[in-house]
C-alpha cells in the first residue's frame, strides 16, 4: 500500500463511518443503532478469542512438528487486524473486520502476500530450502559452509584447525 494512500483512508473512512450511522439512526432509531455498534464490538470479541486461540494451538502444533508456521502467523495477524477493526466503533470497519474471520477471505489475503514475500535466513539463501532442525529419525542435515573437515591423521588430532575444541556442542563425546 502505498504511504500516500494512508492519508485518503483516515479521511474517508470516518465519512463513510458518519453516514452510515446517519443513515441507519434514521431508520431503526438512535438506541437501536448504538446497540447494534455494542452488539457488533461483543460477538467479535468472542470470535477474536475462539479464532484466535485455535490460530495459537495451529501455531504451536506446526512448531512441535518442524514445520514453519507460516500460515498460522498470518492469520494471527489478520485476526489481530480484525480485532481492532471490530473494536473501532462502526458499521463499516466492523464489516471489513468480520470479513477477516472467514477463513477464505484470510486465505486469499494469505496468498497475495505469500506471492510477493520472500523469507531469506540471515544466515543465507532460502529459508524454504533449508532445515537445521534434526529430522525424527535423528538425522541433521548440514550445508558445507556448516562444518570443517578435519585431517584424522594429523599430529595434534585433538585440536580444531580454527583452534581449541569446542565444548558448548551437544555433539561432543558422542
């Protein structure tokens, strides 16, 4: 989104919000109408919080198993959106933010971010190809820029070429 378009929605989006309100206070009466905002802010708390706390254990199962939780943080992020868009008093945030609640609407937000960013490691290349976390089988998978090779023959054979033996391994003595 462009920066410049930040300033067009705070000036739109509470004139849109006013008319509606005005438009609505005229046909169902002003109670009604503040206690459709109250009713609104309510039911997207509970949904905020079943949503949310599913999106958490989603969260969690990914990481338990080794998978990245990608999704599961996206939609995270959309449901927090969704939250303030519900507490934001108005018909039409609180249309956008129930929007964010159904899944699908989450889906394709999900996708059209997902196409356009890509995770890079700080330790280099693509964090879609790499894997530093031992497999269930007990099998690391390492690079060759991870480890040193190391001459068994050499005279002092218990030393590193790049100095003293590491001892903060969980590989050593194994």
């Amino acid at each position: 989104m462009p920066i410049a378009f930040i300033p067009f929605l705070l000036l739109v989006v509470p004139i849109l919000e006013i008319s509606v309100f005005i438009l609505l206070g005229q046909q169902i009466g002003l109670w009604a109408t503040l206690g459709c905002i109250l009713f609104t802010a309510i039911v997207g708390t509970f949904l905020l919080r079943w949503q949310g706390l599913a999106t958490l254990n989603r969260l969690r199962s990914d990481m338990a198993d080794g998978r990245v939780p990608a999704r599961a943080i996206g939609d995270g992020a959309l449901l927090i959106v969704a939250g303030i868009l519900l507490l934001t008093p108005g018909f039409v945030t609180d249309a956008i933010g129930f929007s964010l609640f159904l899944p699908p609407v989450r889906a394709a937000i999900f996708i059209f971010f997902a196409a356009r960013v890509q995770v890079v490691s700080p330790f280099g290349g693509d964090m879609a190809h790499q894997s530093h976390r031992p497999s269930r089988d007990g099998v690391v998978d390492l690079d060759e820029s991870e480890f040193s090779h190391r001459d068994p023959a050499a005279s002092d054979a218990t030393e590193e070429p790049d100095g003293p033996p590491r001892t903060d391994t969980p590989w050593r003595g194994h």
